[in-house]
C-alpha cells in the first residue's frame, strides 16, 4: 500500500481511495490477495466462451471440471456485478442456466454468454460512469462513506482487470495514473475526465521495436527473415531518426554498429509501449527458433535492452530491459539467504527425513531459480509448474492437478487471515500510523481484535487516510463482526479456479506448443505458489514436530485445517499460527 501525501490537498476522500486503490492494484510488490485480478464479470464471459470453443475443437478433453469451473467462477462474479446489460434475457434466467449447468446445456450458455458479450460493448464506459458517481460523494458521515469506498474498490478492480483484458499492460496502466493523478497538478475533475476518455476513444497503435543482436560471421551472411513484420538492419540510424535529447550513455551503445551486429526492427500494434516489447518479443522469437535449427552450434549474442519507437512520434522512445518483470514481493537478501542455508543443511543432514522428500525439495527450489532466470515467459511458467508438480506428487496417488488444488488451498487458507492481518500491520507502520493504534504491538497481531481497535482506527482515519481505514474496515467485518467461514471458503473457490486456470494453459503449452499467451499475471501466481509451497515445506521439516516426509506435512495440515477451519473457528488461532514465510509475502 503507497501512502500518496501529494494529492491529499488536492482531492476529496473518495477520489485518495480511488487512486490509492488503483495504484495498488497495479503495483509489483502488493501482495497477490490485494493485485489485479486477472478477470472481472465481462473477462470470465470472454473466457467461458473460449473454454466452451475449445472443449467442441477437442483442445480441452474434459467438461468436468475443466469447463465446469469456469461456468462455477462466472456465476460467482455475474452474481456479484450490477453493471452488465440483460436485453433479451433476465440476470436471474442466465443464473438459474448456469446454476444448473450439464455439458447438454452449453449450446444454450454459449449463445446467451455471446449475446451478453455484444450486449455489453459499452461496458467500459457504464465502469467509469459507476466509480465517477461516488467520487464526489458529499456527505461525510462514517457509513455513507465506507459504503462508497466499498463501490469504488470493487468498480476499480474491475477497471483494471477489464482494462488488461483490452490488452494495456499492468505497467502502463500503473504509470499512467501516477502520471495523471500525481505528478500533475490539475484537478482531479478535468483529470478523470481525461483518463476516461483516453481509454474509451484510444486505437492500437503501429510500433517499432528494435532488438539488437551480435552473430558469428557464419550467420550474418545467411541472415534473413520470412516475416514481413521484421527488417533487418546493419545501422539502425537508417530508420530511427528520433531526437537523442533525453538519451544516455547505454543508448548511444545500442544505437552503435559493428561489423558483427545487427538490428531487428519488428513492427507491431499494439495499446501500449510495454505490450508492443511483448509482440515484439514473441515475433522475434519465431526468427530465433528458425535460424537455431540452422546454426545450431553457434551463440547469438541478444542484448539486454530494447528500443521502442511509436511510429506517428519518434521522439516519444521507450529504452526498456529485455526480461520481463514479473508483479510480485519476495524476501530476498543476507538474512534470508542465511536462514534459508541453515534450514535446508539441517534437513540434508536428518536422516529420519525421507530421502524422496530432500529431493523433491531441492527440485523445487531448482525449478523456482530456473524459472526466475529463464527469458521467456512460457519458459518461466513451465519451471515453475514444474516445481510445484513435483513436490505434490505421488507415487501412490494419481492426479498430482487435485493434489495440489486440495492440499494447497488448505494450506493456503490456514495462513490466509494472518497474511492479511500481517500485511495492514505493516502498511500501518509503512504510513507511521502506529500512534493511532493504542495498544500497537509488532509481534503480537492480537492488539487488533481487542477494544475494537480497528473500527475505532477507520472512524479516526476514514477521511485522512482512505485506503488503509477502509481496509481496516473490512478486516473487522469479514473477520472479527462474523463467522469468516463463507469468506474463507470463498477463498479456497478462487484458489482452485485458479489453479485449474493455470493446468490448464499448462496443457496448451505442453501439449499443443501453445505461445503468444497473455500469462505474465497467470505466472506471476504460479511463482508465488511454488514459494508458499517450499516456505511451508523447509518450515515443517525444521519443525520440533518429527515431520519425515512430504507426505507428512500435507496430512498434518490436512488434520490442521479440520481443527482450525470449522464453524466454530477461532480467529484468534488463525492469527496466531507460526508465520512460514521465509521467501514468499
């Protein structure tokens, strides 16, 4: 969470909360419960479509659970919106068709979900029509006010899922409002109004991206291109004439030639400069995959940086680093390292601890480096898959995808709520607002269930610091005011979603040599499961309790969860398990 003192002067409550709120939805180092979601109600209607396409094509083998659980995570969010146009059919007809869904019924889905699709090509403009109602909501009282905050957190987050789903990258969208709504200093009125409609008027624009390459002499006299989208060029001065004002040193490099350098100008549409690298990337690839099967015993040398060029202003360049950069916070640095070594000696050297286990273990942290180091983005996303499958495979057991939906979302949830009370801790002291807590402890999270701190923190913070009373709020009614059972559960749904959401492009990898995907948010949670998953495994094996194997600790935690996870849980219990979170946040 980013405490943004610059536009506190400047804008009303409402309008902190939205910007706050969006900027948190796009930054790299939120935590994942708090990101962007990948889908909201109109995206999950485009991917019903697709999943129903691909299961008549032959492309997915199975209805259940494969399609069945996207019918199951549509219904959820068409439940939750109030946005979407029903002309010829009522909201409560496609619920009941959904609710009740066969594989018989999908002819029937598939023409209703399309028709909601043409229906609803307003959709982005009725978004930004329902944030702009409450953001110059007038009254101030405590609870007309949450409740506004309550509409604009969950029209924001489908802004920003149903903006990715357009095709902007996270990065730009991230930018863009920071550019807008914080460094300028109209007001927020003439601003907004801007940024709608940026977003409702703007076309995809044509690209140039420029990839630098050094080549054996061998190659550069046999290099060319079956692309037409891609020239190749000895000296990229002959086409880029934009100014070099704003340039440094490590451009004026990449813009020099030599003998054994050549540029690859790829051209591309695109909405914006971080998904024109992206396009731009994957077509370059393709040219690499051919000139490897004829040279395949010679290096190419690709540098590191990319130059991208829009082609209606030269000027307006962006020099940006050829990995991509995945959204996503992990504990990194001596300490870390330090811990990590001195956990994983003490399990090499327990000889009660299977020997199986160790290497599972060690695979997994194999394949979460690999992933980290890998250029493509695929590439990355098999690692990791294949660290997490791994370490929740069986010998014993078939369908290593249902083992890790079943224990991890166990797991998962039984940390879940301390996560999230860890988290508003931390952005209490990251915006030093600890004075404003009476009883503020830094090791105990309890001082929160006490004396009803934390609606006493919203009531005393609600209008000088909208995004973190809010959150406050709502931890104190999903968590404290009732039984957090149906919300826990709700989270185990959405794990399991989206575990099968990533099997299954796992498939369309693996097996139909699937690229070009839109995954970079698809992997940056798989990441983040294979951390979770070898932070609890290093924590178990460490443990006092004699744990021998994976298989133990998936068992203990599957009892731990049947005592902790019930109708009479505790929220004191769930707050106050052992944090093992060595690498993950």
């Amino acid at each position: 969470m980013k405490g943004i003192k610059e536009i506190k002067s400047r804008y009303n409550p409402c309008q902190v909360l939205f910007v706050e709120r969006y900027i948190e939805l796009l930054h790299r180092q939120t935590i994942d419960s708090y990101r962007i979601r990948l889908l909201g109600p109109l995206g999950i209607l485009r991917e019903l479509l697709l999943v129903i396409k691909e299961l008549k094509k032959g492309v997915i083998f199975h209805f259940n659970p494969t399609v069945l659980l996207v019918i199951e995570e549509t219904r959820n969010l068409i439940k939750e919106d109030d946005i979407l146009n029903y002309p010829e059919f009522s909201k409560q007809q496609y619920l009941k068709l959904l609710n009740k869904a066969q594989e018989s019924d999908l002819p029937k889905i598939k023409l209703m979900t399309r028709l909601l699709l043409e229906y609803n090509k307003e959709y982005l403009n009725s978004l930004f029509e329902k944030i702009e109602i409450d953001l110059n909501s007038k009254g101030n009282e405590p609870n007309c006010i949450f409740n506004s905050y309550a509409r604009i957190d969950k029209y924001t987050t489908y802004l920003c899922s149903e903006l990715v789903s357009l095709g902007y990258s996270t990065r730009f969208l991230y930018r863009s409002m920071n550019y807008l709504f914080v460094s300028q200093k109209n007001s927020f009125d003439d601003t907004f109004t801007d940024f709608k409609k940026f977003f409702l008027t703007q076309k995809a624009e044509n690209y140039s991206v420029y990839f630098k390459c050094s080549f054996p002499k061998q190659i550069i006299q046999h290099l060319t291109t079956v692309d037409n989208n891609i020239e190749i060029l000895e000296d990229i001065k002959t086409s880029f004439t934009g100014t070099t004002k704003k340039v440094n040193k490590d451009l004026k490099s990449f813009i020099n030639n030599s003998r054994s350098i050549r540029f690859f100008k790829v051209v591309v549409t695109a909405n914006d400069f971080f998904m024109a690298f992206k396009e731009g990337r994957n077509k370059l690839s393709e040219l690499f995959d051919i000139i490897n099967i004829g040279f395949i015993d010679h290096s190419l040398g690709l540098y590191d940086k990319v130059l991208i060029v829009p082609d209606d202003n030269q000027d307006n360049w962006e020099y940006l680093k050829y990995n991509y950069e995945l959204d996503g916070n992990y504990k990194k640095g001596e300490f870390v390292y330090d811990t990590f070594s001195s956990k994983l000696k003490a399990i090499n050297h327990n000889s009660n601890i299977d020997e199986d286990t160790k290497e599972k273990l060690a695979s997994a942290i194999r394949y979460f480096r690999l992933g980290s180091e890998s250029v493509e983005v695929e590439h990355e996303f098999i690692n990791y898959w294949f660290g997490l499958e791994y370490l929740y495979s069986s010998q014993f057991a078939k369908g290593t995808i249902n083992r890790i939906k079943d224990y991890f979302k166990k797991i998962h949830t039984l940390g879940y709520v301390q996560r999230l009370f860890n988290d508003f801790r931390d952005n209490v002291k990251r915006l030093n607002l600890q004075d404003e807590i009476h009883s503020y402890d830094d090791e105990d999270l309890s001082f929160m269930l006490e004396d009803d701190c934390l609606g006493k923190f919203y009531i005393n913070n609600y209008l000088s610091n909208p995004l973190i009373s809010f959150r406050a709020m709502r931890l104190k009614q999903r968590f404290i005011d009732k039984n957090c059972m149906e919300y826990l559960k709700k989270h185990e749904l959405n794990l399991e979603h989206h575990l099968t959401r990533i099997y299954r492009t796992r498939n369309q990898i693996v097996h139909d040599a699937a690229k070009n995907m839109n995954i970079l948010l698809l992997t940056s949670s798989l990441k983040y499961y294979l951390a979770y998953s070898i932070d609890v495994t290093t924590y178990w094996l460490t443990d006092s309790i004699p744990i021998h194997s994976i298989e133990d600790i998936l068992e203990l935690n599957d009892t731990l969860y049947e005592k902790y996870i019930s109708q009479d849980l505790n929220i004191q219990d769930l707050i106050s398990v052992n944090d093992k979170s060595f690498l993950s946040i």
